[in-house]
C-alpha cells in the first residue's frame, strides 16, 4: 500500500500542486528582515497586549537540559513556545529565547562546563505533526540567553539532535532532518569545528532520508551514532518509514558514515523502518539502544473462519446476501452499537433493507470501511527496543512483548534514555513513558494521574538515577522515585491553541481549543497566579478533551457551547447544568462517508442562534441548535483521491453578518464556494485564486455585503509566502491584499467592527495590522515574543477588544480604542485636505499625542485613502 500511495502522492503533486514551490531558504531570511522593519515602523506597539494565560494545561516540550551539578537549573524547550530557564526546580521561569526571530524548538545544547553558559538552539521541530513549525537554523548564546548569534543551516527546518563535544567546545554535530513537506537534499549531519561558524554536511542520503537522532561515546568523541530516517508528509498523506531509514556509525569524528543496519545485522530493514532514537551507555560505549518505530504488519494469528455470532468489520466485507442475513441479531445490535452505526439503523431494519434490496449485503462494512485498517488489519508492530553489545556490529531485539507505546502514530515519538550509571536501565517515550530495569526486556508504565500524556523528552540524573525528567504535551514533571509519584513543574503560559471565541458574559470568557490539551474557558480578565493551587479552583474550565478543536458559543445564554476533539467529534454542552450531545454528523448507510478536516468548522448563526453550520466535505446546516445536522450539499471540495490523512475537506465557513443566507465555504484543496440561499446551492468562486493551497479563512464582511476576505495557507507544501485576497462582488473576482507582509504563513484575517478598512492578520510570524485596507502593513507585538502564530483573532465589541489565539503562548488581549484612533485621524486629515486642496499636507493634533512614539504617521493619497508617511 505505500508503494501505491507514494506513487498517488507524486501524481498529485504534479497535477494539483506543481505550481506551489517551496519558499528558498534566502526568501525566508529576508522575510526576518521585513518583519523587524514594520515592528520598526509600527504606530501602534506603544499599545500594550495583556496575557490572560492560562498555563495549567500547558504546551508541547520538545527537549530538556539539566545542570547535572545542580539540578534545580534547567532549560525547557517548547515546540512553539520558545526556550525557558528556570533555577528553583521549576517554581518559576524566565524566557530567553523571546527575542529571537523565530520560536520555534527541536532541540536545545548546553555546555554547562562553562561559566559563561553557552547554548546552543536548533530551531523546528522534529515530531512531525500537523503543527511542527519549521525553523531556519543554529542559534547560540554565549551568555545565557542574554544575547544570540545565529548560525546558519536555514534549510535545515527540522533539527533532531544537537550533540556538543564533551571536550572541544568549537565542536558540534547537528541531527537536521529537513523539510516536512517537500523534498530538499540538505538533510542528514552537519558538523562545525569553530562554534557554528561554519558547516560541514558530512551525511547525507537522499532529499528525503534525514537524521533525527544522534549520540556520542564520551570516553572517545570520534565515535558517534546518527539515526536515519525516511519519511514523506503531504496534505493527503503521511509516508512513516523506509527502506533508508537505519543507524549510521562514524569512527573518525563525524566526517565519514557507514550504516550498521544493513541486511544481516540482526536491526530491521525494508519500507517499514520508521522513526529511529539511538543512545550510548556511558560507562561501557559498547552498550547502545536503539528505539525503532517498525511500520510493517504484525502477524495475522486471527481465526480465518466467520463466526456469525462475533464478528469484526473485516469479517462483513465480503458477505453474500443469505450470509449477511444469517448474522445473529443480538450479535449484529451490539457490533452497530459499538461501532457508533446511526441509531435508527438496528439489526432488524438493516436486514429488511438488504432483503428487499435496497442495501448491499456489503453496506454495513462499506459504512465503517478504513482504508488502513483494511490494509493492515492487525495493526503495525510499532515500537520495538534493539541492543549492541559491541558497538553497533549486531544488534538484538530486548523487549520480549510487544509495547503498546505508540498506535499507529510512531512519528511522533521515537526516543530511548538509558541511565548514566545502569546499563539496564531504560526509559521510552510515546503516549505513555514507560522505564524497564532489565535490559530493555519488560517495560512498566510510570505515567501517573497529574501526567499528561505524549512523552518527548527525559532527562535522568547522573548522580542520582532515580531523579527523571518528563517533557511531554502537557508540560514539564519531575519525579525523584522512578517515576512512582511526579510533580507538575508548569508556570509559562505555553498553550498551543487552534481557535477562540468569546461569549457576552460580564466579564466575557474566552474560549479555546489547544493541541492536544483539550478545550477550555475562561474569564477574559485573568492574571495568572498560583494562587488557584491552595484553593484548588483555577479560572479557566475544561469543557472538552481530546485536541481541542472549534469552539462556538450561544449567546443567549452563555452556557450552550459547540465544541470538540479532532476529525468532527463534536458535542454540545450545557456548562450549567454538563448535559452534553454528540453532534457529529453520520452518513446513511449505502452512502460514501463523510470526510473530516482536523479543525473541523463549526458555526453558530449571529441572525439565528438555533442554526448551526457545520462542514465536512459538505456542508450541513442544522435549524434546531445541532440535534441534527444534514447535509445540504453536494462535495465542495474537487474530491480528491484519498492518501492516509483526510483530506479533501472543508476547512473554514463564514456567515455574512449583513445578510442571512450568504455563505461561504473554503476547503483543504484550495476551493471556495459562495451561497445566497442559505446553502442549497453552491458556485465556486475560487477559479481566479491560486491553486494547491489550504484556504485557512474565508470572511464575509460586516460591513459591505458583497465584500469577502480569503486567505490562503501553503505551510503543506513548506510555502510560506503571505496569499491574502478581497473580493468587493462575492468573490467573481479577487485582488491581493499581501501588500508588504513578511513570507509567512496566513492563518486569519479580521476585519474592524468600526472601520471597514482596519484589519488585522495573523500569521505563523505574529500579528499585522492594516489602515488602509491591506495596502500597507505594520506589525502589533508589544507584550508579545518577537515571533509568535497566531492562529486565531476574535474581537469582543462590547468591550472593543482584540484577542489573540496563540500556537504556543495561550491567549492575549489589547483594548482597540487607540487603534481605531489612527482611522479618525485618516479622516480628520482627510476631511482637512479637501479644505486646503487634494494631495497637500494636513497636520493632525493627534500626530503629536504624548506618548506615541510612531516613526511614521497616518496620511491619505490623492484619492484620499489613508497611507502611512513620514512625520
């Protein structure tokens, strides 16, 4: 099966999105340079964002570094939350990576020999998902994190390891696995001889076999170990391993390789070798463990018999009519039960059906039909543990049992630690964080309820074995007991959130769903504090589980709210009283399934809060507030062929604010559509827009009824040039609005309750506003890091506030009164102008405010738009 994906893969790239070329490392370095200017120049940093937290569900860690002389110092990275130190064991911290150009982590090195703590970043992410951010390269600090000098390695994006001489501090290895979504040849280990001066590619394999892994023998610094790992990630489809991928050995300090998991070496080969983590023993080199995420089948042992009585899907696949009828009802009742088959159908009505042959016999299997399960029945094998005694020559598998450590999704795990002084002791990560004191042979699971699960980083103690580390989705533990009781060492603010709302309350709540942190509430006027930890009562609430996804509030009343989990798995929920509805919507049985997008879009009418939208690859409109949500149209998307990751389906849905019944859709592959009539009917409006592309936002305009804005996201195919468009007749034609915002993804665009020309935008670099309609930009990040997603804006109009929804520092507030100033002052001067003649200069009273310090203020042209001029 991926034989024939990755063929379907290269088909439609060539077809669909051969036109979406990944962004050239230099287009990305001068993209830095571009946002620092209109940070610069804006005229609005001197107001102030307020962070409302929260950090009890914290973010994605992706590495630690502990000062093994005193272990209450530490560094913690975030995935897309930047570096963090702490020196009182986790009680508080302070960034240090803040003012850098870009915050995202894969992996962090500290040489904590010397006095002056030098630390070294490799920037982007190695695990893979749907929100590994890429990076542009080496970062390194000579004095703590006070200031740093960037290294290179821009087209690196994913940096797996960063592994420092233990002797020589000018010298240094890099894991860099390479783009996520494209191919690109500088992949593999680069080493540097002069502190990150300069670079050498020493291995390299293919443009998409990369390193995520590399250790060192101590005792002899030209031993080194890199793990190889081929892997492809498209929109449609995810390639987890292949026959590149192995374990690399250099016996001359990094500047030659050879593979030691070649065929014979008693390590996995083939198309299903998946994410590799390697680590040495200290103490005997010899020692070396390898983790292995093995992609192929496990062993079909199941009885090849159907039994009528129990039965799996795979066993309805291919029954005839007389066989599907002789099913046992009871059997059948509790199998459409269990498999969440649409109530009305039960065994009786679905035999009526396939007797009177207005289903397939086939029909009930053709409903819960996966393609993969289909294909691997069994399942993968998943993580497996390898040994060498003798430095790499041979390798045996330990784990005598299989280990349930990562479904289906190896990709996003993949390390092994050993501890420093226990040759036979070793800790994994995956869902679970397991640590086995025999080799490698059995495993114990040493989560525990205050846990998080989804486990990246550990961290042993040298001197004190049973002290570990956790990094994790949920933020940083520590345990001093082998992991039998850990505390939650959680203060920054680090929440990876997806989409926000707000609702009327007095004060209002935000509302939010996070990367795998669920989806909460809370009060828009919170200050963080540890306060809620001696009464137990923190102000924001959790509503949902799972990743959190949208979320939609009934303002009535303030306690109905829609939301849910990944892929659609949606409800509605009363917060008062906790009565919760699954809303999800189901296909009819003999009917194609319905596709979901990760975000599945939800949507509460502000005409008529009982209607809800909702958008799978249709789009469904519900009358009675989501007790059922039919589809009311045909696929909106081109329909595509399928690979491994949905796809194919409707990623955003915007309802006019001016006109009840006019709608817009916009999907994953690229297609907006408009209606006029409430969602019956459909015309694509997307034919004039470039092609390939993620619609990341269509938004109908509150303040003229045939303006709309989209905004087009090429962050799947490593494309991170700004596509943001207006439509002023619905969508017939489009112009570029991208003006001169910096190469980086646009997640959202907003338009201004009062000013139909003051947008504000947020990208995977920060916010960006616009006075004059997107003609000119300037950035808004005064209380935020440098760079920062934004992956949602909201703006509350009773309070006239903007809130931001960050993808790795929760949630942020600023008042727009002083914002909304500069379109009065476009109007004072325009109206000034006409007086004294068109084009000549106006003075405004408020171009010398106290306390603006802007370098450029607001003009209008001869036209008498608002422009910025100089002062």
């Amino acid at each position: 099966m991926k034989k024939s994906l990755l063929l379907l893969s290269v088909l439609i790239s060539l077809i669909g999105f051969s036109q979406v070329k990944p962004t050239t490392a230099a287009e990305r370095m001068k993209s830095i340079q571009q946002r620092k200017a209109l940070q610069q120049q804006s005229m609005v940093n001197h107001i102030p964002f307020r962070n409302i937290g929260p950090s009890i569900m914290s973010g994605r860690v992706v590495d630690i570094d502990v000062n093994p002389d005193d272990p209450t110092e530490f560094y913690v990275a975030y995935a897309t939350g930047g570096l963090w130190h702490s020196t009182n064991n986790g009680q508080s911290f302070t960034p240090i990576f803040d003012s850098e150009d870009v915050l995202f982590i894969g992996d962090i090195a500290v040489n904590w020999k010397e006095k002056n703590r030098t630390i070294w970043v490799g920037t982007g992410e190695v695990n893979s998902s749907r929100s590994s951010y890429a990076g542009v390269g080496m970062y390194k600090s000579n004095n703590n994190g006070k200031t740093w000098d960037y290294l290179g390695l821009p087209e690196s994006h994913h940096i797996g390891k960063i592994q420092l001489d233990p002797n020589n501090a000018n010298v240094a290895w890099v894991a860099v696995l390479g783009h996520l979504y494209s191919p690109n040849k500088e992949r593999g280990v680069y080493k540097t001889t002069d502190g990150g001066k300069s670079w050498k590619q020493t291995l390299t394999i293919d443009e998409n076999t990369g390193v995520v892994d590399i250790d060192i023998n101590p005792n002899n610094t030209n031993e080194l170990y890199a793990a190889a790992w081929y892997r492809t990630r498209r929109a449609w489809n995810f390639e987890e391993g292949g026959k590149t991928s192995g374990i690399y050995k250099s016996n001359d300090g990094g500047e030659t390789w050879n593979l030691l998991t070649a065929q014979g070496a008693g390590f996995p080969t083939g198309d299903g070798v998946g994410r590799i983590g390697v680590a040495v023993f200290p103490k005997n080199p010899q020692i070396v463990y390898a983790i292995v995420d093995n992609q192929n089948r496990r062993p079909d042992t199941a009885q090849k018999k159907v039994d009528l009585k129990t039965f799996e899907v795979k066993d309805l696949k291919d029954l005839t009519k007389e066989k599907f009828l002789a099913l046992d009802d009871n059997r059948l009742d509790t199998f459409l039960k269990r498999n969440f088959v649409p109530r009305k159908y039960t065994a009786k009505t679905v035999k009526e059906l396939v007797q009177n042959n207005q289903l397939k016999p086939t029909a009930v299997y053709e409903f819960l039909y996966d393609e993969n399960v289909d294909q691997y029945p069994t399942g993968v094998i998943g993580a497996e543990i390898y040994r060498s005694n003798d430095g790499g020559k041979s390798w045996s598998k330990t784990n005598t049992k299989g280990l349930n450590l990562y479904n289906t999704f190896g990709y996003y795990f993949g390390k092994i630690f050993v501890s420093p002084v226990n040759e036979n002791k070793v800790v994994i990560t995956g869902i679970s964080i397991e640590l086995s004191t025999d080799g490698g042979k059995t495993f114990s699971n040493i989560d525990r309820q205050n846990m998080h699960g989804d486990h990246h980083a550990v961290w042993i103690n040298p001197k004190r074995d049973s002290h570990i580390f956790s990094g994790n989705d949920g933020g940083l533990n520590i345990s001093y007991d082998d992991g039998a009781n850990w505390f939650f060492a959680n203060t920054p603010s680090v929440g990876q959130y997806y989409a926000i709302t707000v609702d009327n309350a007095k004060p209002y709540n935000v509302y939010g769903g996070l990367q795998d942190n669920g989806t909460w509430f809370g009060p828009s006027t919170n200050k963080e504090n540890i306060g809620w930890q001696s009464s137990g009562d923190n102000p924001f609430k959790r509503i949902n589980g799972g990743d959190g996804m949208q979320v939609q509030v009934d303002t009535r009343d303030n306690q109905t709210v829609y939301t849910g989990s990944q892929f659609g798995v949606y409800s509605r929920l009363n917060i008062a009283s906790r009565q919760r509805k699954s809303i999800r919507p189901m296909n009819d049985l003999g009917e194609p399934a319905y596709r979901f997008n990760w975000q599945s879009p939800i949507v509460v009418s502000q005409h008529n809060q009982d209607v809800v939208y909702f958008g799978t690859n249709k789009f469904h409109r519900s009358l009675n507030k989501a007790d059922t949500l039919p589809p009311i149209s045909g696929d909106l998307t081109s329909n595509p062929k399928q690979g491994d990751v949905p796809y194919g389906t409707i990623s955003t849905i915007s309802e006019s604010p001016i006109k009840f019944g006019l709608l817009y859709t916009g999907t994953d592959d690229g297609s907006i559509h408009l209606s006029r009539d409430g969602g019956y009917t459909w015309t694509n409006v997307s034919a004039k827009l470039p092609k390939g592309l993620w619609v990341s936002r269509v938004v109908a305009s509150g303040h003229r009824e045939g303006r709309v804005y989209a905004s087009l996201n090429g962050y799947r195919n490593d494309n991170f040039l700004p596509y943001l468009y207006v439509s002023e007749d619905f969508g017939a034609n489009w112009k570029a609005i991208n003006a001169n915002l910096p190469n980086e993804p646009v997640n959202v665009i907003r338009e201004d309750a009062k000013h139909d020309s003051l947008l504000y935008v947020g990208t995977d670099g920060g916010l960006y506003v616009t006075i004059n309609g997107g003609k000119d930009f300037f950035s808004w990040n005064n209380g935020l890091p440098k760079s920062v997603p934004i992956h949602d804006l909201v703006i509350q109009t009773r309070e006239n506030e903007l809130v931001l929804g960050t993808h790795g520092r929760s949630l942020y507030i600023a008042k727009l009164d002083s914002v909304q100033l500069l379109m009065k002052d476009a109007l004072y001067r325009s109206k000034k102008e006409n007086e004294v003649g068109k084009g000549q200069a106006a003075l405004l009273p408020s171009d010398k405010t106290p306390g603006r310090k802007n370098k450029r203020a607001v003009g209008v042209n001869i036209t008498g738009e608002p422009v910025l001029v100089k002062p």
